[in-house]
C-alpha cells in the first residue's frame, strides 16, 4: 500500500507539473510575434525607442530623414523630460493678472483660468498657458544622393523592411536606392539620452550616404511637432568642441541652453552647412559606418570614446523588461479578435515604459510630439501609471512619484488661495508644478486622490514602514485639502461635493453638484487615507470619519445613476451623454462601496452600452467600461468594450492609440489598455472568479502570470 501511495503522489505531482509546465508562456515567442513591421512610408506607422525620460521617433530609414512626411502623422520627435523652453516676456505678464475670484462654498476661491475677453488678463494667461513648452531637441536623418546626383526623395527607395524588435529594443531598417542596399540599426541607450545608429551600405564609399543634424526653434502651438524652420535668428547652433572622433553643439534658445554630443567610429568630418544644420560625411573608404550622438542641458564632463555596445545593453535591458513582470498570451484564444488583442496589449506595454516610465509624469503624448503645449495633466496620470503596478513593474510607477514631494509647495499655495486646508493637486502643469491657466482644468478634481491610489499600490507591492514614512506627508495633505472641499449641507445633514468639473468635462463647476465617479473616489480616498493614519501610528481623524459617515449617495433616477446630481435630464440632454461616461468609474476604477449599489450600476452600464454617444468619446473610456462590465460579472461586455470598433479606440500599426488629426498619438488609452486587461485576468480585491473578466470558453481561453489584482 505505502508503495503504491508513492506511486499515485508521484503520478499526481508529475501530472501537475506538466500541468503547470503547459500554461508557462513562452515569453520571447509572445513578444517577437508582435514586433511592427513597415514595408512602405505610413505616416501613421513610425517608430520610437526610448527609455522613459527620453525617446526619438524614426520613419522608413531608421532616423528623421523625411519628417516633412510625417509631420501630420505620428511625427518624428526627439523629446526628453528635461527639454523645456519659455518664450520671452517682454509684457512682463504676472501669474497674478491670469486670477479670478470665483464663490462656489459661501467663501473666495482664487482660480487661474482663461477668459474669452480681450485684454491683459487674457494675454497674460494665455501666455502662461503655453509657456513653458517642451521642446524637439532635433532630427538626425540620412541624405541620399540618387544616381543623377540629386538628393533622393523618399519615393524612389524601394524594398522597404522595417522592424521594430521589440525583445531587444532595436529597430532595424532595410531599403534599396538605385538597387544598392541600404541596412540601418537604431537604439537608445537604457539609461541616457543617447541614440545610436550603425549603417551598411556602399553608399557611404560612393559618396552619396551623409548624416544631417538639424534643429528647429519652438512653435509654441497647442499640438504640433514643435519645430518652426522660419526663425533662424531666435536661436542659436554653433560647434564648441571638436576632434576627429566627435563634435559637441551648444544650442541656446532665448534663456535655454542645451549640448548635442556626436561620436562616431572610423574617418569622419563634420561641417555646418547653414545656422541650424550640420552634415556628418564618413569617409568613402568604408561602407559600415557606427555613429552615436546624445543631449543634455548641461555641459558633458570629459570626451571619452562612443561606447562598444549599445546594442547589447538594449538587449539586456528589454530582455529582462520582458521576463519580469506580468504576461498576457491570447494564442489559445478562438476569438478572430484575440490576435488584435494581444498585439495591443504587446506594442502598449513597449509604448508606456519608452514613453511614460521617465522621472515626471508624462504628457498624453508622451516625448513623441506636442499636445498642450508640451504639458502633463495630473489627471491622466492615473491612466499612465496605474497599469505598471498591475504587471509588477513597480519600479517604473515609482520612477514619477517624487515629483509630487518636488510640487509639495506649490500645491500647498494653490490650496491656501483657494481657503482650503493641504494640498490641491493642479490638473495641467509642468516641471516647475505652476498651474496652467484653463477654463475647465482650474476646476477639476478627479487627480485630487490619484496620489492615495499610486501610494496605496506601492504598499501593497512591498508593505514596510519605509514606504509609509515615504508617502504619509502626501496622502495626508491630500486627504486635507479633500475634507476641506467637502461641503456640509445643513438641510440635509450631509457632505456633498460641487464648484468643480467632473471627469465627464461636459458639465459646469457652477451648477455641478455630486458627480458620482468623484463622490465615489472621495469615499475610497479618505477611507484609504484613514488606513495610512492607522498604519503610521496615528489616531483616525475624527472630520474624516464624520464625512465618510455622511457623504452623499451617487443620486440615481428611474433605475440609472446620473452624470450628477442636478443634471435630473441625463438622458434626455446630448451634453450629459457624450465626453467620458464617468459614471462607470465609480465602479470599475473604484472598487464596490456602500456609496455605489450594484444593480443600478448594472442598468446604468446597459443603457449606456445601448444609448450612448459613443462617437464623442475618448481612449480610455472603452477599458474604463471594460473594468465597470467586469466588476459586475459581465465578461462578455468587458471584451467587446476593449475592442468596440470606434474611431477612438483604434491602435495604429505602431501600437498608439488613435483619436483624431489633432490627437493621433495618445497614450492614457494604452494606459488603460494594460489596467484592463490585468484586472479581467488578476481580478480585484474580494473577486473569487478565475479571470473574472473573460468569458469561460474556448474563445476566450486566456493564460496569464506574474499579474497584481486591483484594489
């Protein structure tokens, strides 16, 4: 018997082995299967390698040889975390003439806003509005000579192979000009602001192959590629230092300054053709040519040579990017959509670590080209961020946090001018953290919490007094400024919210009362709050609890929760159901609370699935549904959400989401993406259900590991 018992166990833990042994995703297989490839010039279709705080944006070549054909598309940027510039102000606009006094509480509130009457007030803000802007540190391109002795035009290379490897970081570029083959390999270093670029060719030895580098002055434009060729005179290029094995470039933009270093490996000469353009020209006894070239605001110490082995630090680098972490793999998926799925989720797990993992939060468009001026909206960072603790890459969520401690001061200003207690966390601002004047962002509040949130995800990853004493400060001034906004209302002896703008950006700070997905965040934030206060020693804070008891419902009608509590013809009125069906939020960001009754969210869910209008809305909205459908166990919905085929929920070739002409580049939906799909697959706190937010069949047979539940 004793033997035969040995037998069976040994079978049994044989069996699940091999079990588990079967599920275990190849990971290089799921990666590299999803690397883009580009056979002709889509200017939608560009690609970017980075590292978080700096990327650079290639077309067909593998460098910015023909931005002029990319520049309505998905441009060719070279953008950092660091690279700002402010036009002159020569006005001398103050901060001061962009506020108004607004009365929303029975008290002043001073708010910073746009106004659409001419005058000072209006110039100043807009002139606060867009300054300071990022900036495009530069393109670095090729120049091909045709057989005619003409530069070439894109249109004459033919064979065109790009590919994106996504395993390794590396793009690699494959072209011919008048049947002589072009090869170009592109990376960015790990941890600098540094591209390199190898190039096999005869070309080169006949003299037709050079490399321009080419810099242009801001434009200052709400959503552009931020490069104006028409003011030469504003700004500044010159050659400081020089040897026959690099050249390092001062450029100084009114009162900015910033070094462009360029290396390069066997016979090269460099020379300035014009004020802003330079030309690198190996030497024609060679057809390989390596070459590197990097930025920084301030002056590199020392020359030291161009690296050995750029490539094989990206290698290292993405490899364990890709074996750490969470992994989704839908290829035993029957779904025709499953295919699309995983390349989405593939391409915007790349897309937020090059784009949105750097030391700020990022802007929507990431460092690939301007949108607001270049400025980060404090709001979206949660789109951004989120995800990367779901797929256990705490680290690159962590990487943004400090700057809040940096934005501390201001934000503790903004609350005094205001008469509220803490800190008030502004929507849209920059490095410095001042507040950009908006007629909507001033009033927003929903990026009030998002600190809590991240806080509250890098405790639970690795729960230890250091983590407490790094963030208490911040999620109680927080939670400060949040009792403080909360207004009692002695009629009726509860707490509501209003003089805000909600998420769904269609309503008004001055008749706004009560939005759910706010009241719902405010619940989950101040109970969170109280939870640090326990966790640091401290005892819980009595006006806290007082408003948490007597917050108010989410206000419902007819079955159907609505856009707020004043807003009695949310579904009657076009404004209450178009922009971003916040409503869901309140139950899908957030988990279940005693604020939010299930059943009426389940209704609300399906009359807004069925009614609403779906033509306004925006990237995040269809994983926000997502996560509302999954909570309420509706796997069905929370897939189709995903994949709703909408113009703004479309992922170009490159993997970005899709929204207009203006917006075609917008990373909170891929954002968004990525928190989806770990939560319908890891699952919230008190779930129960395996992958609780995919359908149990064959369609949806969908192996997961190493992926977080959400709060």
């Amino acid at each position: 018997m004793k033997k035969l018992f040995w037998i069976v166990l040994s079978i049994f833990i044989f069996s699940a082995c091999a079990k588990q042994a079967q599920i275990k995703i190849d990971r290089y297989a799921l990666v590299s299967r999803n690397n883009p490839i580009n056979t002709e010039l889509d200017s939608l279709s560009s690609l970017t390698v980075g590292n978080g705080d700096f990327a650079y944006t290639v077309d067909i070549t593998g460098l910015q040889s023909f931005p002029e054909k990319y520049r309505n598309g998905v441009p060719l940027g070279t953008q950092s975390q660091w690279g700002w510039h402010s036009f002159p102000n020569p006005n001398n606009y103050s901060f001061n003439e962009t506020l108004k006094e607004y009365n929303f509480r029975g008290k002043k509130e001073v708010y910073s806003v746009q106004t659409r009457e001419n005058g000072r007030s209006k110039d100043a803000a807009n002139w606060y509005r867009n300054n300071p802007h990022r900036m495009h540190l530069g393109y670095t391109g090729i120049e091909l000579m045709n057989k005619s002795g003409k530069k070439a035009s894109p249109e004459q290379l033919t064979d065109i192979r790009q590919e994106l490897h996504l395993w390794e970081g590396i793009i690699t570029s494959q072209f011919t000009l008048d049947s002589i083959p072009v090869n170009i390999k592109t990376v960015c270093h790990p941890k600098k602001d540094e591209i390199t670029a190898t190039i096999q060719s005869e070309l080169i030895s006949q003299n037709k192959l050079n490399i321009n580098f080419k810099f242009p002055y801001p434009t200052g434009l709400h959503s552009d590629d931020a490069s104006d060729w028409d003011a030469a005179q504003k700004h500044s290029s010159h050659i400081i230092e020089q040897d026959e094995k690099s050249c390092l470039i001062k450029r100084v933009l009114d009162e900015t300054a910033y070094f462009v270093q360029v290396k390069w490996k066997g016979k090269a000469q460099v020379k300035q053709i014009e004020p802003h353009y330079f030309i690198l020209k190996p030497d024609t006894t060679q057809s390989n040519f390596s070459f590197s070239f990097s930025y920084a605001d301030q002056l590199p110490a020392g020359n030291n040579p161009m690296a050995d082995s750029p490539f094989n630090e990206s290698t290292e680098y993405w490899s364990s990017f890709w074996k750490k972490g969470g992994a989704i793999d839908f290829s035993q998926c029957k779904d025709q959509r499953a295919k699309e799925l995983e390349r989405r989720v593939i391409l915007s797990q790349y897309l937020m670590a090059i784009q949105c993992a750097g030391q700020l939060p990022p802007q929507e468009t990431g460092l690939t080209y301007n949108s607001w001026y270049g400025k980060f909206h404090l709001e979206m960072h949660w789109w951004h961020a989120v995800h990367f603790a779901l797929w256990n890459r705490i680290d690159l969520l962590e990487r943004s946090l400090s700057w809040y401690n940096k934005a501390f001061p201001i934000a503790e200003e903004i609350a005094q001018r205001q008469n509220f207690e803490g800190v008030r966390w502004m929507k849209m601002t920059d490095p410095s953290a001042k507040e950009a004047p908006s007629s909507v962002g001033s009033f927003l509040i929903w990026q009030q919490p998002h600190i809590i949130y991240f806080a509250e995800l890098v405790y639970r990853d690795h729960p230890s007094k250091e983590v407490i004493w790094k963030y208490e400060k911040l999620v109680n001034a927080t939670a400060e400024f949040m009792s403080s906004f909360a207004t009692y209302d002695a009629e009726q002896d509860r707490y509501i919210l209003k003089g805000l703008i909600p998420a769904q950006e269609t309503l008004r700070a001055s008749e706004t009362i009560n939005p759910p997905f706010e009241l719902a965040y405010w619940y989950w934030g101040l109970s969170t709050a109280q939870k640090w206060r326990e966790r640091a020693g401290l005892p819980r804070n009595k006006e806290w609890d007082k408003i948490l008891d007597k917050l108010s419902p989410l206000t419902a009608k007819d079955g159907l929760y609505l856009a707020a509590e004043d807003a009695v013809d949310t579904y009657k009125d076009i404004r209450f159901t178009s922009d971003h069906p916040a409503v869901l939020g309140a139950l899908g960001i957030l988990p279940e609370s005693q604020l939010v009754k299930p059943a009426l969210m389940n209704n609300t869910l399906d009359w807004i699935w069925d009614n609403w209008n779906w033509n306004k809305t925006w990237g995040w909205d269809y994983p926000m549904t997502a996560m509302c459908a999954a909570r309420l166990y509706q796997p069905q919905m929370a897939v189709d959400a995903l994949l709703m085929d909408k113009r703004t929920n479309t992922y170009l070739p490159n993997g970005h989401n899709y929204q207009d002409k203006r917006l075609r580049v917008y990373l909170p939906g891929n954002g968004g993406l990525l928190t989806a799909v770990a939560m319908m697959c890891a699952g919230w706190d008190g779930n129960t259900k395996e992958t609780p937010g995919f359908p149990h069949d064959e369609n949806w047979n969908v192996i997961w590991e190493d992926l977080n539940p959400m709060p």
